[in-house]
C-alpha cells in the first residue's frame, strides 16, 4: 500500500524515478501475488511504455490492470482509470474511453 501511495507522489515530484516505484510493485505483485495495488503498478508500466511509443504494449499492461480492478479489489479505480483512459484514447473509439472514465 505504501508503494501505491508513493507513486502517485513520485510521478509529480521525482518523475525520473518513478519507474523504479513501478518496478518493485510488478516484481512484488508476481512474487508474492497480486494485492490491491497492483493495477496501479501495471497500468503505470503501461503508460511508460505508451510514452516510449509502443502504445499497443501499453495498452496490453492497461487492459491487465483494469481487469485486476474486478479481481483484486477496486480501492484505487481512480487512479487506474485516470492513468489508463490516456493510454485507450490512442486504441479504442472515443465512446468506449467515456464509458471507461465515467465507470472509474
């Protein structure tokens, strides 16, 4: 919980080293399961990896993320959708991106 806390507060004040945030919720959440903040670290993944220019990469990290929502727990939607409606705006049609931020 610490971890998801601190990324958001990483991405605004140290942006450089965030990714490291990222990095050790992913290898926490697939060593040791994944917990309720998890999505955030899959869909932050994905966002970088949009950012470098692979968008369907990133997509794929943003769609595991909003389906860990249903099955880890919904306790950081926001963030997730915040985060990953960026991301679906580039694949998906403007409707479907609505539709996902108005759920979030």
């Amino acid at each position: 919980k610490f971890l998801g806390k601190l990324e958001i507060g990483m991405t605004q004040i140290m942006p450089k080293s965030a990714p490291y945030v990222t990095q050790r919720i992913i290898q926490l959440s697939l060593s040791d399961g994944m917990s309720p903040v998890s999505p955030i670290g899959f869909v932050h993944f994905g966002s970088y990896i949009a950012k470098l220019g692979d968008i369907s990469g990133g997509y794929k990290y943003v769609k595991l993320a909003r389906s860990l929502l249903d099955k880890v727990s919904r306790e950081n939607a926001g963030e997730v959708s915040c985060f990953g409606t960026q991301v679906i705006a580039y694949v998906e049609p403007l409707q479907a991106v609505l539709e996902y931020h108005d759920e979030g």
